[in-house]
C-alpha cells in the first residue's frame, strides 16, 4: 500500500510540474527524436558480480555475458532511456572485442524505460527538487551514483589486473565518463552526445557550457592522460555544441571530436531530431543509418588503441 501511494504521489507531482512546465522541460520535449529504438539482444546478460553490486547505500545490478576476462574490459553505460533492447544489442556488438559491463541504472533490463530515467533524474536527486538523491551533486564531492560507478570500476579492474579500461557514456550518462577518470588504468572516455544538467525550469549559458559534473570531478578528468573521444550529431538540441567546446578547453589535445556533420544525415531543407549517436539512431539496413553505424566503428577503433597502448 504504502508503495501504491508513494508511486500514485510522485505520479501527481509529475502532472502537475509538467503542467507548468518551464523552459527546460519544453525544450526536452521538442528536442526529443520521434524514432523507434533498433536493435534486439540475442544473448543471455547477468550479474556481473553474481548479485547487484552495493555501495554507499546504493545498489544496482551489472549485467555481463561471462565470457571471460581476456578481451579488454569496456563500460557502457546507458542513455535517458534506460538499459533497453538497443543498448544491449550495442553491448552485444562491443563484446566481439571487449568484455563488456552494462550497469542498469534505473528502470529494467531490456525495457525502454524513459520515464523512470526522468523520474530518477529529476524527482530522486536533482538540484532543483532533491538534491540528496543519486544524482544530485553535493556542494563538495561527486554525486552518490558518481561513487557507486567508482566502485564498479574498482571491481573491473580487479578482474582485469593487466588491461586498460575504456567506459562510454550517453547522453544523460555521456559525461560521467570523465569523472571515472580516477582510477589509473582508465585510458579511454567516449562522452556521446553529453546532455547534462537536464532542467526542468529553464538553461543559462553556464548550463549550456557544463558538462553537469563536479569540481571533484573536473580534476580527477583533468590529472588523468586518458584519451576523450566525443561524439554528437550537428543539429542536436539536446546536447549543446558549448559542451564540445568545453571539452576542447578542458582537455586540449586528448580531445577528439568526433561530431556528425548534418550533411551527413539530412536532406538540404528537411531537418532530422538526431540525438543518440551510438544507438537509438542506428540502423542495420539502408543508409538512412550510415553515419552512426561509422560512429560505431570509430568508437571500436578509438577504444581498441587506446586500450592497447601504454601510457
């Protein structure tokens, strides 16, 4: 009961914020693109740790193939949407030649779980409504699922004593790579179409510019000499181009940009709502996905020699 009436509560909040919705929630919404996800896992993905991993007083699962430890490890992690059909058809890919972690951060496995990302961001951790939730930053420190993926990273380099460690994030999760540049043998950062702080009231141009981390996290990013490879389609209004050139300012030479031109992707005069690079604006057959399915594979090549070089 008490479940029942806590999900009908955050239900009506949700109503009626959206009812006054500012500028930032609007823009979410037109921004967003009006496409069907591609991609279905085939194989069988598990526990990583044999039980969802806890830290801090958070616990999520990792999910993983067991294939092995020999191919260098990768961290995926997923968009807005949460660890659906798509993101794992990706991981799934990535696991030719690398053993692959995906972490669920909200919602379920396989499912496309878009509200429950927004909910999770906005009414369990945001700055604006609560900030002492997952994804809240504190005026010190790093968010608290910051630190539990901190500690996840710990346990992959525990399984994979000799190798280097290449983590991609996307979207809400496309920044967080940079603040997991704590551990040393972290070597690779893909930061795909980055679309932190998420508002629901309105952006500045502070927030257009940020990469919506810590200060702390800054400074593990900016002592580490791991490579960065950033990725966003031209036209994207969810991820403002001032976060690329943030990127460009923050990391010098250790960026690479990766954007997608628009001519690459649109017909002159008939606009496209482009947003995910590496999923969700995929496809297999025609070349309608051509420009993320080469995304993929610059993603591949960037990975595969960053984390076979030694630094």
């Amino acid at each position: 009961m008490n479940k029942l009436c806590l999900s009908l509560s955050h239900t009506i909040i949700a109503a009626l914020l959206l009812f006054q919705a500012g500028c930032g929630a609007t823009q979410l919404g037109m921004c967003a693109p009006h496409m069907k996800e591609e991609g279905t896992p085939t194989r069988n993905w598990v526990e990583c740790f044999d039980q969802p991993f806890s830290q801090e007083g958070i616990t999520h699962s990792v999910f993983c193939l067991h294939d092995g430890t020999d191919k260098p490890p990768v961290l995926l992690l997923h968009e807005l949407t949460g660890l659906s059909p798509g993101t794992l058809a990706y991981a799934e890919e990535l696991s030719k030649d690398f053993t692959v972690y995906a972490p669920l951060l909200f919602g379920k496995k396989s499912k496309f779980s878009l509200m429950k990302g927004l909910s999770a961001y906005w009414f369990h951790g945001s700055m604006e409504f609560f900030p002492g939730g997952e994804w809240g930053i504190p005026s010190q420190g790093s968010a608290p699922i910051v630190n539990w993926l901190r500690g996840v990273v710990e346990q992959i380099g525990e399984r994979h004593t000799q190798q280097h460690i290449g983590i991609i994030g996307n979207c809400l999760t496309g920044p967080i790579p940079l603040a997991l540049l704590n551990h040393p043998r972290v070597t690779a950062a893909v930061v795909a179409q980055p679309a932190l702080p998420l508002r629901f009231s309105w952006y500045t141009d502070a927030d257009r510019k940020s990469l919506g981390l810590s200060a702390v996290d800054l400074r593990y990013a900016r002592k580490s000499a791991a490579r960065i490879y950033g990725l966003r389609f031209e036209t994207d209004c969810m991820s403002d181009p001032a976060k690329q050139q943030t990127l460009r300012d923050e990391f010098g030479d250790r960026y690479m940009n990766g954007e997608i031109p628009a001519s690459a992707y649109q017909a002159e005069g008939q606009p496209v709502k482009a947003h995910s690079t590496l999923i969700g604006s995929w496809r297999e057959q025609g070349e309608a996905g051509r420009p993320s399915r080469d995304a993929r594979e610059s993603v591949r090549a960037f990975l595969l020699k960053a984390l076979a070089d030694t630094h």
